[in-house]
C-alpha cells in the first residue's frame, strides 16, 4: 500500500479540520451571496474577496511551513498569533454585513451575543483574552498540548473578529459611539498591544524558556528572539493604527456627506426625519435602505396621483349633478 506506514499526528489532523472547516465556510458564504444575489441585494464584491482574504491568511498562518517554525522561534510564534487575531480576523469582519450575518444571527445563542457589538465589553473580552493567553504557564500549556494550542489559535482567532465589530460590524452600537469614540476605541486597542511589546523588548527576561532549542539552531539568543517578537507586535500594529486612522477620517467624512445628503432629500419631499436616525443609519450602512423605507412610507400615507384626481372628478361631478338637481 503506498500510505503503508505513515501515520498522522494531532498536529496534521488538526490542520486538515481547519481546511475543511474553511472550505465548508466559504461554500456556505458563498450560498448566502447568491441567495442574496437572487433577491436583488448581492453584497459587494470587495466583500467576498476580504472574506476569502481572511480565509487565505487564516490557512497560510496554520501552513505546515509556518507552523513547525512557530515551534522553534516566539518571534515566528508572535507573527503567526498576530496574522490570526488581527489580519484574518479583521478581514473575515470585513466580509460581512447585516443581510450576510442574518441567518447566522437567527440561532439562538448566537443572537444572545449581539452585546458585543458594543465596545466596551468587545474590548474588554479581547484584552482578557490576549494577555491571558500570554501569561508563561498558559503559552506552556499550549505549546505543549496541540489541542490546547487549537484551542488558543481559535480563541485569538473569534475574539479578535470582536473586537473588530465595533469598528465594521454590521451591527447596532451605541449612540455615543461615534467618529471621536471610535478613535478613543483604536488608540486604546494600540495601547494594550503596544504595552505587551514593549514588556517583551525591555523587560531582559526570558518568558518563554522552551524555545531554547530553535534559537541555539537558529543561531540567536533567548532575548533577541523575545524582542523580536516585540518589535513584530510593535511594527503590525503600527501599520494597522496608519491605515485604521486613514480609514476612519474618510469614514467620518462621508457618513457626514451622506447623513446630509438623507437629511436634504428627506426636507425636500416634506418627510419628517430627525438628524439623530440619518446618523444612526448612515453609520450602519443603512442609508439607501432608510431612504427607501421612508420613500414607502410616504407613498402609503400619500394617495397616488392618479388616484387622488380620480376621486377628485369624481366629487366634482356629484356636485356638479346636485345642483343640476336642485336647479
């Protein structure tokens, strides 16, 4: 037999469940999309391709290649949970939008956890979950147990896609959770990733003992692979904090745009609208859907044109026929 002798360890298994598990997630993704497609609310294209970005990043990260030097060096390590908790996630986040996500919210449990849409529990759980994961006994515990280090990759991987909700989830955030709170929310994010580094780079001592090994091979000291590893955190989150301050001036500049643009149209046809629901929508993604919504509206309320003349012939003659009768 060709496969005689060859035997799977956990590890392989483990990455073998990630690629159909990936695989299953795209085919459901995409089943979703064309369902929307049929109805006439396809989501954008750009979408589907950060979603099969995260999707790439995710397998790329958990590769055989990365994951067996990942094993011997903490900056390959810190690299790989960076790449899974903020990169995959964040464009696993950005494929998504409410009528993506709505039958996922449908179950139960799932439906239950729409709190953390809000910020402060977001970041709250992320932040537990990062340094947690970072205390020595715990990062022992997973580097030498494949199902516990499953277990860590998949939690940096669910709680990293939190805390990217509040800042582009499709879902409902609080009302004060605006262009100047979203920039409290990054610099604070920043801030917690930014402390860790600098404990790795400066700190002088070794947390991570078990890579000894690697590092001997590799040719490099215990605390030059630990600052390493601080300066990857530093760096990646350096980049993200650029693009992310880029992305919410140009965010801040059109929802204004547009929130107006909803306010002046609404004015114009004499419909009532407060600045406080254009916001709200225009911050969801759901300015064309409010505008539609209220266009419905004003059409219930309104008798059609042709309608309304009808009935209006149709007083006139009456009267008209009265007082011929009369006369």
């Amino acid at each position: 037999m060709p496969l005689a002798g060859y035997q799977f360890d956990l590890e392989s298994v483990l990455q073998l469940i990630a690629l159909g598990a990936s695989a299953l997630t795209y085919i459901g993704y995409r089943r979703r999309k064309q369902t929307l497609a049929a109805h006439g609310r396809p989501p954008p294209e750009w979408r589907e391709w950060c979603f099969i970005g995260g999707l790439v990043v995710l397998l790329a990260s958990l590769s055989p290649p990365v994951d067996s030097w990942a094993d011997k060096l903490f900056a390959v390590h810190m690299a790989q949970h960076l790449a899974i908790g903020d990169i995959a996630a964040l464009l696993l986040v950005l494929g998504m939008n409410g009528p993506m996500m709505q039958p996922i919210l449908q179950i139960k449990v799932i439906d239950r956890l729409r709190f953390l849409a809000n910020p402060i529990p977001a970041i709250s759980l992320w932040a537990i979950n990062f340094y947690a994961w970072h205390l020595p006994f715990l990062y022992k515990a997973a580097y030498e147990n494949q199902l516990i280090h499953a277990g860590q990759h998949l939690s940096f991987l669910i709680f990293g896609a939190v805390m990217w909700m509040p800042l582009f989830g499709p879902l409902p955030k609080p009302a004060w959770f605006g262009s100047l709170g979203k920039l409290g929310y990054i610099l604070a994010v920043r801030l917690l990733g930014t402390l860790l580094g600098n404990v790795f780079i400066w700190s002088g001592t070794v947390f991570y003992k078990f890579y000894a090994v690697g590092e001997a091979h590799a040719g490099i000291s215990p605390l030059t692979d630990q600052s390493i590893a601080g300066v990857i955190m530093m760096l990646e989150e350096s980049i993200l904090t650029v693009f992310l301050f880029g992305w919410l001036f140009l965010r801040a500049a059109a929802e204004g745009e547009e929130k107006q643009d909803l306010l002046d149209w609404a004015h114009a046809r004499g419909i009532e609208l407060s600045d406080g629901r254009a916001g709200r929508a225009v911050a969801a993604g759901r300015g064309a859907e409010l505008r539609e919504r209220l266009e419905r509206e004003a059409a219930v309320r309104s008798p059609a044109p042709e309608a309304a003349g009808s009935a209006a012939a149709q007083i006139s003659a009456a009267s008209a026929g009265s007082v011929h009768g009369e006369s």
